[in-house]
C-alpha cells in the first residue's frame, strides 16, 4: 500500500513537552519527570504517526502514555498531535525501543506494552532485525507489573505465528487471548493509521493481548 508523504509540523506548536530525544530521558527512570505525576504508563513500541497514543491519552486521562520511534519525523509529527490536543498525559521519544526497555525500564513498573504493526523485515537475512527478538520478550516480561498486558497486532500471518510460539517458549505471559475487532464508528476511528489502511483495504489484522500474572 502506498503512503502519502508525511506533512511537517506546525512550527507555532511547542513540541517541549511532548517530544524527547533519548538522551534527554530521565536515568535513573523516573516517569513522573516526564508527566508531572505519577499514574499507570503504558508505551508504545513504534508510534508512526501516533494515532493509538492520541486517542488512547484522550480517553484515558488517569494513565500515561510513552510512544517511542526511531524515525525522527515521525516522532516530530505524533508529538505534535499530542501538543496540538493539549494531551499532557502522552508523550513520544525519538529513539531505540529495545534500548529503551533493556537500558532504563525497571522491573515491574509498566502498566502495559503495545506493538502495532511492526516491520515485518520480510527477507530471510534480515528477519534477526525484527523487534519481536528472545531479548525483547524478556524484557517485556521483565518490566510488566503484575496484572500488565502485552498487546501485538499485525498484518502478516507468519510474523504472527511465529511471534507467538516465540513468546510461549521464552516467557511465562498469559495468552495469547483473542482480541476481537470492531467496527469503526467514524473514518479515523482505529488502533492506527496502518490498521486504518489495512482493514480499508480488505486485509486481515492479527490481533493477540498477554497477561502477566505473576
């Protein structure tokens, strides 16, 4: 499917609170100094352009929401569209997320994890670069608190299956338990702009959620 090229920023919107680099991110990690509270965090792994993260902030006011993405304009955009809606509770870093989980996140303080749509790296030399990987899983597992969920979504069968015989082997979540669809109350009414493609297109969505219990 092709994409239409991304529009900048308007360049009247602040972006300081809502876009980090990873540099600036607190070390030792300290959530409250990005959001001024202390309240649940979810994150998303590989934001785009930040569809889940704004709609999810504007329904949840009492969590907190990271997104972090590695392509920097895209971070630049998704940041935008938190400040434009004035969503204090949501914020995107420009950045590495494996590096994030392995280097900063502490042990059981993340509410839930979110991976939409990842690049699926479909040639066979490059699949080791899928963020689906044993290291990842771990540390998913890792910073989960008890009770917190893992939520994966994706359009191609075969990154699907074996992401979740994967997460069987590797880790001790619950699930995978099946997530079902539902029908859009208005065109922009889904998880992200890929699902919003892919099921206008008549494409299937692979959708599974974990549970770690202890």
């Amino acid at each position: 499917m092709g994409r239409r090229s991304l529009r900048k920023p308007d360049s009247s919107i602040s972006l300081s609170r809502h876009f980090k680099t990873y540099d600036e991110l607190p070390n030792p990690w300290r959530p409250e100094a990005l959001f001024g509270r202390i309240a649940p965090l979810e994150i998303e792994v590989g934001s785009g352009k930040g569809l889940f993260l704004r709609g999810a902030a504007a329904a949840r006011t009492d969590a907190d929401f990271l997104g972090i993405e590695i392509r920097e304009k895209y971070a630049q955009f998704a940041a935008a569209g938190l400040a434009k809606r004035e969503l204090n509770n949501g914020v995107v870093v420009h950045g590495d997320g494996l590096k994030l989980f392995a280097e900063l996140l502490p042990d059981a303080t993340i509410a839930a994890v979110h991976v939409y749509f990842p690049d699926p790296w479909w040639k066979k030399r490059h699949k080791k670069r899928r963020v689906f990987r044993e290291s990842f899983m771990r540390d998913i597992q890792r910073v989960l608190a008890t009770g917190g969920e893992l939520h994966f979504w994706t359009d191609v069968e075969e990154y699907f299956r074996t992401t979740l015989e994967l997460l069987a082997q590797v880790t001790r979540l619950e699930g995978p338990f099946e997530v079902a669809p539902r029908e859009a109350e208005h065109d922009m009414d889904y998880r992200t702009h890929f699902e919003r493609r892919t099921r206008q297109h008549g494409e299937a969505v692979h959708r599974a959620r974990f549970v770690k219990t202890q």
